[in-house]
C-alpha cells in the first residue's frame, strides 16, 4: 500500500507543480507590464489567478498525461528507467514553455494580444522575426529563459527523485486504478463536465482587456490556436448573407462619389507613394499629436490636402500593404498577404495602373520575404523592385535594411534619371521600426521605448522633408502627385483608453504635388486605407470595380465611416459614434456616440463579408 501512496503524491505533486509554474508565468506577466497592472484593483489582479486557472489546469492535464500513463508503465517495470523518462520529458517540455512564455511577453506590448499562430508566420525568416528586439532584449530575454527555466527544473528534479526512489514493481490489480487516474485528467483538459470545452472567453471577466489577456494561459492560448485550422465555415457569421450584404451597402453605396471637382490639373500625373512606416497621429502636431516630431511633416500638410480622419484598417505592415494596394480588409486571424493562393486573385492597384499605361515600381530598404511581401509584388506585375540587397551592408542597421537616408536618397536618384512614361512609384520605409537604430542623432533620446520611438519618427521625418525638397526641384514634379501615408498606427507613445482605441489606428495621409489643382485643404471624412486604391482610380479614370471594399475619400457624407480589423476583433467609427468589439468574449470591449447601435451592425456586417470573400477567395 504504500507505494499505491508514493504513487499518488508523485501524480498530486508533478500536477501540482505546472500549476504553480503557470500561476509563476501570470505573474511574470503582470511584473513585466507593472505599468498596465498597476492600473487595476487588486481585487481585479487576483481575479486574474482564479479565473485564469481553468486554463492552467486544463493544459497542465495536457502535459500530466505522458507521466501519468509512464506511471502505469512502472508498476510492470523497472521504476528508475520511467523515473529517467518522465525527467527528460519535463526538462525538456519546461525549457521550451519557458521560451514560449519569454516570447509571448516581448510580443505582448507591439501586437497586444497573447501569443498565437501569427507567431509561426516569422519562423521561416528569423532574421525577421527578431528584427523588433533590441540586443538588450534578446541578451536579457535568453537570459531569464536559462534562469527561469533551470529553477523549475530543479523543482522538478527534486520531487521526480525524492518520489521516485520509493517506488517498486507492485501488484498488477493497481494499474485499472491509475489508468483511471490517467483518464480522469479529461475532466481539468476540457474545463469541467460541461457540453462545451473550455475556451478563451470563459477567463474573460472584466471591462478591462488587459485584465482578461493576463487571465489567459498563453501556451494554452498559443496551443489553441494552432490546432484550431481555419475551415470554410465562416466564424464571423452575424447574418444571413444577404443582410450583411444590405446592411453594408445601405451605407456604402451614398459614398462612392466624390463631392468636390477633379482635385487634379493633368489626366494622367505621375504617382508617388511614400508609405511611412509605424507612422501614428499620435506623433503629428498637425493632427493634435506631439507637436515636435514631425516637423516637416507639420508644415507640408499646409501645402497640399490633408487627411485629418484617416485610419489604418490593420496593425502591422503585411496588413496595411494589401489594405492600401488593393483595397483589402485585415482578417481578424490570417494575413492573405502571407497567402498566395489567396492574394493572387486581389485587386491590384499596379496592375490597374499599368493598364493606364503607367510604370510602376516598388522599393524597399530591407529583405523583401518579410510577410510574404516579395510574392505580393510579383502577383500585381510591378515592373522594377528594388529591396535591401542593392543597397551596401555599411549602410543597414542591423535589423531591418537600409537606412531611410540612404534609402531615399537612392530612390530620388532613380525617379531623378529620364522617366519614359507617368510613373507610380512606391517607397517603404523601415527605419521607424522597431528596434529604431539610426544612422543619425536621437532628437528624443534613448531612455526608453517611447522616446527611441519618438527619435526614429523625427528622424525619417526629416529626410522624408529632403525628398520633398528635391522633388520639387525636378522637372517632374509640376505633373506629379505625391502621397505620404502611413502602413500602419502604432501603441507607442503610449495612449490614455484602450489598446485597440482609435488612438491606435488613426494615422496621417497627406497629398502633395504640383499635379494638384487644389491646395491647402483639410479633408475631415473619416476614410481608411481600404478607400485609397478605389479613389486614386476614379480620378484617374481607371478600372476601381474590383474593389469592393472602397469608398471615395472625397464623398463628404456624414454616413462615412472607417473600419479597422485587429486579432479577433474590429473597430468601426464615423463621426458621431464608435463601436468597438471582441469577438472572443463577443461583447463589446467599449462604444459611445448615438450612432453606436448601427457600429455595431455595420463592423460586424463589414468583418462577415470581408472574411466570407477571404475564404471563398482560390
């Protein structure tokens, strides 16, 4: 009987044990946003424990069931041989959750929601997926991996051996009792004996989204989403078909034309887009932000027409690509920009260009595989792409590619020699990425994230100025048309509400030029970048009936609205209200304005549609 008992206490303690590990792992998570926890009660702190631990145990019974059942095994055999299996199992299954957990809160802070499959997208290109971290980070982060991870396993080690040196083979009649056991540990893995297994929104319990992300077991989170595969099954499904269809359409229809006269002085200008990276309002004095980093940029939204209400329809660049390209919404899960059995039947706005007679070009500083990005300009038949591998390595930071000077410079250079027909030509920037490295003085120095981030964006603001100034110079310009638009918003600086406010998303977009034939004016539509292509190509007189998603930028109804798509959830706003809902806990994470209740119609009819044409897109 008494190795029936030694048994026992080994299968109490090893499961108790990952418990206290996850529960280690949540707070590990609080500490590291201290700044986010400290803005919760502490009632609301310790609820993050007690509703969290569903998913603790539920995927502690996932990583119980291999010892478990090697226990069976060692009433038939030799006890120290199973004692040696269950070790290396854990030591090894412990490292890799450790780093799992380490990554999970590095990427919390840029992306804001826990670790999932979006991570996964990363791994074929490394290089990349670290490009975010600074060396401190990478060299503190490997080292609280080693020490996380040697801790545990010296408590694992500890009570595998004290435990296991009192076992021997037993009596046979003992092994229905642990299989049982083994096979009780259903009940913690699916959350209960409910009819539902345990998911996500049974941990959500607060208006606070930070409160309910702490909540979550990452890995569980991580594991989760990488067995659930996307299915044709529309998960987004509000209506039936025909009423989001209506409910869109109803709305959208009032705001395909345009309200003002041609804003251009020639048929066919040239084109230049210059899209900006991690370029939010929050750092643009002419849109209330920070009054100082963009200066240039401030001055310039004089000069042409500028965008006060525009937002970006995602939050990271192989989103904000194919919503400014070709008119195309986020997912609230996948990226068809990483997908090109998906992508390749996009509307395209070089290839429309190009049937306009234009030559289209697209450049880029850095590794062009980012995102899938490479395989994305070769489906919209770009004539000329220039990536990082022109450029000399003394002249890339060390993440991303080459820096925006020497970028910018080069890309005027190219637009400076003779130009045989109107061009379009596209310009990426990097440098205001994450880790922001420059080749330049830090304008807001380097103490911390907030402030590096400030740098970064004076410092492409900067000579992003320079290339306007030598555009104008050239005798191009009289005929050109120059778009500066962000990729995408950004969570620094820091924002007052929540994450996914529109504080996140709002970003600037300006048109300069001497193609112009109107000057100096505000355009205070509330507009995304979905509407860009669709604009562009009627005023152009081009072929915009493949994007479906557009709406003019220039239609001055006050039924205009943007719509933005972040992991499982969305923000819808016009000018009288905001919607803005999580699809995990499905309740609406914050909505104001009298026209709230009609949002929450429209996002949800705007998520349905877009990912209905996702998945039936081949």
């Amino acid at each position: 009987m008494k190795n029936l008992a030694y048994r026992l206490s080994f299968l109490i303690s090893y499961f108790l044990i990952w418990i206290a590990y996850f529960v280690f792992a949540r707070l590990f998570f609080l500490l590291f946003y201290v700044s986010e926890t400290l803005k919760l009660d502490f009632i609301t702190i310790l609820k993050t424990f007690g509703y969290g631990l569903r998913l603790d145990a539920s995927f502690t019974s996932y990583l119980s069931i291999i010892p478990f059942f090697l226990v069976v095994i060692s009433i038939l055999t030799s006890p120290l041989q199973i004692r040696n299996i269950i070790k290396w199992y854990s030591y090894l299954v412990i490292t890799i959750i450790t780093l799992f957990l380490i990554i999970d809160a590095s990427l919390y802070a840029a992306w804001g929601v826990r670790l999932d499959t979006t991570f996964l997208s990363y791994l074929n290109t490394p290089e990349v997926m670290i490009a975010s971290a600074s060396n401190f980070q990478i060299v503190s982060g490997l080292i609280l991996w080693f020490l996380i991870s040697f801790a545990f396993i010296k408590l694992f080690q500890k009570t595998i051996n004290k435990t296991f040196k009192t076992f021997n083979t037993e009596n046979r009649i003992q092994i229905p009792l642990f299989l049982l056991l083994t096979a009780s540990l259903i009940i913690p893995l699916r959350g209960g004996l409910q009819e539902i297994p345990v998911n996500q929104s049974n941990v959500y319990f607060s208006k606070k989204m930070f409160a309910n992300h702490a909540a979550i077991n990452f890995i569980w989170n991580f594991s989760n989403t990488v067995t659930h595969k996307t299915s044709n099954i529309n998960i987004y499904k509000q209506f039936d078909e025909e009423v989001a269809v209506s409910i869109i359409n109803k709305t959208k229809n009032q705001l395909l034309k345009s309200d003002r006269d041609s804003i251009l002085n020639i048929k066919n200008p040239n084109v230049i887009l210059i899209i900006w990276e991690s370029l939010t309002a929050k750092v643009v004095g002419a849109l209330n932000g920070e009054p100082t980093v963009t200066e240039n940029l401030n001055r310039l939204s004089k000069e042409g027409i500028w965008f006060t209400n525009f937002y970006g329809n995602g939050d990271r660049t192989d989103k904000g690509i194919p919503a400014i390209l070709s008119g195309y919404y986020p997912q609230p899960i996948k990226k068809i920009m990483r997908m090109p059995n998906k992508s390749r039947s996009l509307p395209m706005l070089p290839k429309e260009m190009s049937a306009l007679g234009y030559n289209t070009s697209f450049y880029y500083g850095g590794d062009l595989n980012f995102g899938n990005l490479n395989t994305y300009l070769r489906i919209a038949e770009i004539d000329k792409i220039v990536d990082g591998s022109e450029f000399d390595k003394k002249d890339w930071n060390s993440k991303w590619g080459a820096f925006d000077n020497v970028f910018l410079e080069r890309f005027g250079n190219d637009l400076a020699k003779k130009q045989e027909k109107p061009f379009f030509a596209i310009a990426l920037t990097s440098t205001s990425h994450e880790p922001f490295e420059l080749n330049d003085t830090y304008k807001f120095g380097k103490k911390n994230q907030d402030d590096l981030f400030r740098s970064s964006h004076a410092y492409t603001d900067k000579y992003i100025g320079k290339f306007i100034d030598f555009a104008k110079k050239q005798d191009w310009y009289k005929e050109t048309l120059i778009v500066i638009m962000a990729d995408h918003g950004h969570s620094s600086p820091k924002h007052e509400g929540e994450y996914f406010s529109p504080k996140k998303f709002q970003i600037p977009m300006l048109w300069l030029g001497g193609a112009l034939h109107q000057k100096g004016i505000n355009i205070d539509n509330i507009t995304s970048q979905v509407d860009f292509s669709y604009t562009l190509l009627d005023l152009l007189k081009g072929n915009n009936s493949e994007f479906k998603f557009g709406k003019n930028l220039f239609n001055n109804s006050d039924k205009q609205y943007a719509h933005y798509v972040f992991n499982k959830g969305f923000g819808t706003i016009n000018k009288d209200g905001f919607y803005l809902y999580d699809y995990v806990s499905k309740k609406p994470i914050t909505k104001y304005g009298k026209t709230s209740a009609n949002l929450d119609s429209l996002g949800k009819a705007l998520t349905q549609d877009s990912y209905q044409d996702f998945l039936e897109r081949k």
